[in-house]
C-alpha cells in the first residue's frame, strides 16, 4: 500500500456519509411531497356545526345559505364550490330537478330520474349548510367537507333513522366539468354521519 493514497481514503469516508445523508434526507422530503393521496383513505368528518345546534327546533332546518369556515374560505376555489353547492340545496328546497341536474355529473343524474327524485325530496328542506374543509382529490377533483340539516315528514326520513330532523356530516367529490364544479357520486360503503336533532 502506497503511502500517498492514505490521506485520499480519509476524507473519502466523510464525503460519502454525507452523500448517502443528503440521499436519504431528499428521499423522505420527495416521498412526502410527491406521494399522491390515498384512494382508500377517507376524509375525517366534520366536527357538529354549532351554528346548527344552536337553532331553536320550531326554526329547523336553518338558513339555507352555504357558509363557509375560515379554512374552506382560503381554497382558491372556495367561492365556486359554494355556488355549486347554494344551487344543490336550493335546487332541493325548490323542487327544482332542472336546477339539480345542472350541479351533479351525468352519472348521478342518470341514477336518479326526475319522479324518483322528486318522491325522494317531496318533504325535504335543508339548511344549516356549512363547509368545513374543502381538499385536492386524484383526478384534479375535490373534496368537499361539509354538514347541514334536513327536516322531512319521518315516513321519508332514511330507513335507518325515521326522524323528521336530522344533521348530517359527510364529503362531497366534486368534478370539474367545462361549465364549472360537479358534485360526483359519493363512492360505494361510504356512510354519511346522521344523528336526530
């Protein structure tokens, strides 16, 4: 062994520990960065709105006009899903199919014709509508947080929560059509939170 490549093999050690750190610190800052969303995993629910709670039985379902948490407000597309949204519910409230059909895709549509749709909301009215978060989705979609209350005669409440007043805590995916946001169809085994008011 030649003495003149001892001192080139002492400072190799340290060049190579802090090549293989700044390799594996890149590698966990890209994973978190870059690493799409889960499609399996689902978004928390919203916690109870307490504007809804707060509104005295004789005045349910509550204002009907989409409001928006200081967190939903900040998404650059904020206003645009509350004006989907403020058309849904109105569109509801109304006995307005015409108006619904233009705020869900095709696919919802399809699912629900106009006489079934209105049997389904024959008695419905809807209000205490807010937006607690709204969040990136794969396919350049959204993901809507979001509670409100409905009253409806019991007979055409959920068969699983025979109540003339319920909340409900559940997501929205949103779509982006050429005329602006859809509401999609909610995935299969995703379960809204309901409880009586």
């Amino acid at each position: 062994m030649s003495t003149t490549s001892l001192p080139h093999r002492r400072w190799l050690v340290p060049v190579l520990v802090a090549v293989v750190a700044l390799t594996v610190g890149g590698g966990l800052v890209a994973r978190e960065v870059y690493q799409p969303p889960s499609r399996t995993s689902r978004p928390a629910a919203p916690p109870t709105s307490a504007a809804a709670t707060s509104v005295a039985p004789a005045d349910q379902p509550g204002p009907t006009r989409v409001q928006l948490t200081a967190d939903a407000a900040a998404h650059p597309d904020a206003q645009d899903v509350r004006g989907v949204l403020q058309n849904y519910f109105d569109a509801i409230n109304g006995r307005d199919y015409d108006l619904w059909v233009t705020t869900v895709v095709a696919e919802r549509a399809a699912l629900q014709g106009e006489q079934e749709w209105r049997r389904n909301y024959r008695s419905t009215r809807d209000g205490s509508i807010r937006v607690y978060r709204i969040e990136a989705a794969p396919d350049d979609g959204l993901t809507v947080l979001l509670g409100f209350t409905s009253v409806q005669d019991a007979a055409d409440a959920p068969d699983d929560l025979q109540s003339d007043c319920i909340r409900w805590r559940l997501a929205f995916p949103l779509t982006r059509a050429e005329d602006g946001w859809r509401i999609g169809t909610v995935p299969p085994g995703t379960v809204p939170e309901q409880s009586r008011c």
